[in-house]
C-alpha cells in the first residue's frame, strides 16, 4: 500500500511537470551557477527542479537574433532570445516558477556609491585585506578606481539582495571614517614651547620615563628638536587643543623648576672618588636619592678635584656637608694608609746580597773552595775537562770553629770568641 501510494504520487508528478525557460544572459550564467554550481545545486534541491544551461557551442553569443519586419512600411523589429541565454527549468508549475524567480534573483547587478577619494585607502586597508574581507563576507564584487582615474565611484557587482547589503555596509564605513578623519584633525592641533637645550635630557628623563609619561598623561604626542633643526630649543607638541595646551604649561613648570636649582661647585680631592661612586654607582646614588640632588663628577679636560651638586639650595647645602664629612674621613683614612707605607719603605741591610741587583753593595763571599776552576786533563789523546774537589781535611780550606784543645800556640787554627 506505501508502495503503491509512492508511486502514484511520482506518475502525479511525472503528469504536473513543465518546463519553463528563464531568460539570462549568457555572461551572468557563471555568476549564478556559482563555485562549481553550488548555487545552482542549492536551487535545484530546495525547489526539486532540474535547471539545463545551454551548451556554449551551439551560438555564437555576440550574434543577435534579431529579424526585421516590414509592417505598412515600417520597420518592425523583433526581438526573440538568444539560445545562448535561456535556461530551462523542469518540474512541477509552482516549483519551477519559485526556482525561476530565485535564479533571477542571482543575477548580478552593479551598484555605485560615491566615497571621498581620500578615504579609498582605508577601504581597500593593508594590502587590500579590509576590501577583500568585505567582498567575502558579502559574497559580492567591489571595484576600486585606480588612483590614475581619481574617481570617488566604487562599484559593487553580485546579486541584489547581497549587493544592497554590501551597499549600506560601505556606506556605514564612510560614516566611520568621516569621524575618524575629523577626530584626526582635532588631534593635530599643535603648539611649541621653547626650551634651553641642557634641559632636555630632564624633560626626556631616564630611558625617556619623563617624557613617556607626559605622553601618557595628556595624550599627546611630543617631538623634541633634532640636531640638524633649525631650532635646537623648539619642541611641539601636537594633541587635542586642550591637552596639547596642558602638557605645554606641564613642560614649563619643569622648566620654572629646573631654572630654580642651584649648583655648588665642591673642591674634593680625586683620590676619593671612587669610595663616594661605590661600586656600580651604588653610594653616590642613594645620597642623590637622599638629598634630592643631582651629583655631578668631572668629565675629561674639566678639573680633576671639583664635584658639582645641582638641586634647591636647602637640599645642595645638606648634601654639600655630607660629601665634606665623608670626604674628611676617606682623606684621614688615606693619610694613615701613607703613613704605615713610608715606615715599610725602609732601606735594606748594607750587607744584604742582592741576587736581583748585583752590582749593589753587599757581603760577597770570594776563594771559596767551591769557586775552584776546573784542570783540564790528558785522556788517551783528548783533552778533558776534571773538576777537583774541595779537601774537606784542609784546615786551611776548611778552618774550625771553637774546637776544643786547639789554640794559637799548639799551631791549629786560631779560636773564636773571647778568651776565657
């Protein structure tokens, strides 16, 4: 019975098909088939159609079917469609006219919009990636004038729904972009402040933390004067007017500031230095921390012995009596250091042998038994060379010393020491 009813209702509609032809032109049948006739397969389930495109071969598409007619001696033309651009449509009446309607829906239209010129670029974005992610998305064609052209029309080509989509899209982009461009203009604004130039590396600060900040805290941006400027004291800053003015009136205070310091020049002897540096700066820069003050030691071709202090007058006298106590106490240390030294650089013994100086005046010891020349000797025909030895039996080589029972009178070697 489920068989017999499925059959009956494929002969219903093998009996209600027609066929229909829908009129395109050839150069949009691509477009509606889609990427390998997706849109074409889409439209063929969702109706139960079946859509032929004619064959490419069968007309030449630049002919036109065009016959002329003489009516009452006038020229009627008739105009009939081109082979090459009727699709036909098979299946039930309904459904092929619902699949005819939505294939003319897919054909593609083009659509204008005028953009500034100036903004063409923000359109298309880096290399083209904005302009492209809007054709995807939209799933439609958007053509660009070349910049030769200088034209402000944009084109968009695909199907009407998507191209109207497209439309409004770009038109709120231009929207955005007017804003944007206006917010450039009011974040222009610029102004100068001129500044001596031994101020400007407190202004930039350490690794540019001053002038980082500033950046930060008015949200401006600040140029400071190049080299080769024609004005080494000019600096701009550029922002909104009323931060741009803030940060101007900011960078005076510093200014104000730094012309109120002081600097003290402090006579102390270069051979202390280094204690009041410590090791990586590490001394000199905790008193700075201390005291609020820049230290400042000579440079090369300045004087040797004189330490400069820049800060608020109160702070520079503190510091002032703090690096003199310290420096009086490192000069005592030095000096008790020389004093030990000239006590060790005492001269040495007159009698003192010398091997490193021979020539100085010492003890030399000379005849030794040790000191004897070698003889030389005949050895089967060769001369050779024989070192005598010393004749430790000698008392004359080898006088005694204190021996007992010998004296002066019995003839031996004469004693040491006093007499008893």
């Amino acid at each position: 019975t489920v068989a017999k009813q499925r059959i009956e209702e494929i002969v219903n509609d093998l009996e209600q098909q027609v066929t229909i032809d829908c009129t395109i032109p050839q150069k949009s049948h691509r477009t509606i088939m889609g990427s390998k006739g997706m849109r074409v397969q889409q439209i063929t389930t969702e109706f139960d159609v079946k859509i032929k495109f004619p064959e490419k071969s069968i007309v030449d598409p630049e002919v036109d079917h065009v016959n002329g007619q003489q009516v009452d001696g006038e020229a009627v033309i008739d105009v009939s469609p081109k082979p090459c651009d009727i699709i036909r449509i098979t299946g039930r009446q309904d459904r092929c006219q619902a699949a005819k309607d939505a294939l003319i829906a897919l054909v593609p239209v083009t659509a204008e919009v005028a953009v500034p010129y100036d903004l063409h670029r923000y359109i298309i974005g880096q290399k083209g990636k904005d302009v492209r992610e809007m054709m995807t998305t939209f799933d439609v064609n958007i053509k660009i004038p070349s910049a030769e052209q200088q034209s402000e029309i944009i084109q968009i080509s695909g199907p009407v729904a998507k191209v109207e989509a497209a439309r409004q899209a770009l038109l709120n982009r231009v929207v955005e972009l007017e804003k944007e461009r206006e917010d450039r203009v009011l974040r222009s604004f610029a102004v100068h402040v001129e500044v001596p130039p031994e101020y400007h590396s407190k202004i930039i600060g350490k690794k540019g933390a001053v002038i980082s900040k500033l950046r930060d805290d008015f949200q401006a941006n600040i140029t400071m004067p190049k080299p080769e400027d024609s004005n080494p004291q000019l600096i701009t800053i550029k922002g909104y007017e009323d931060n741009a003015n803030l940060a101007k009136e900011a960078i005076l205070k510093m200014v104000q500031d730094l012309d109120d310091l002081i600097k003290q020049d402090l006579p102390i002897d270069q051979r202390v230095h280094s204690r009041l540096i410590g090791r990586r700066g590490r001394n000199i820069r905790q008193v700075m921390d201390q005291y609020k003050v820049e230290i400042r030691f000579p440079i090369e071709g300045g004087n040797p012995d004189v330490v400069t202090i820049i800060g608020p007058e109160a702070k520079v006298q503190e510091c002032a009596d703090y690096l003199l106590n310290l420096v009086e106490e490192y000069m005592q240390d030095i000096d008790d250091n020389d004093s030990s030294q000239q006590y060790l650089r005492s001269s040495k013994p007159e009698g003192h042998f010398n091997q490193r100086n021979p020539g100085q005046t010492g003890f030399i010891v000379a005849g030794a038994p040790w000191e004897q020349q070698p003889q030389g000797q005949q050895y089967q025909g060769q001369q050779r060379t024989a070192v005598i030895a010393p004749n430790t039996a000698s008392n004359e080589e080898f006088p005694s010393f204190g021996e007992s029972g010998t004296n002066a009178s019995s003839g031996g070697a004469p004693l040491w020491g006093p007499r008893r």
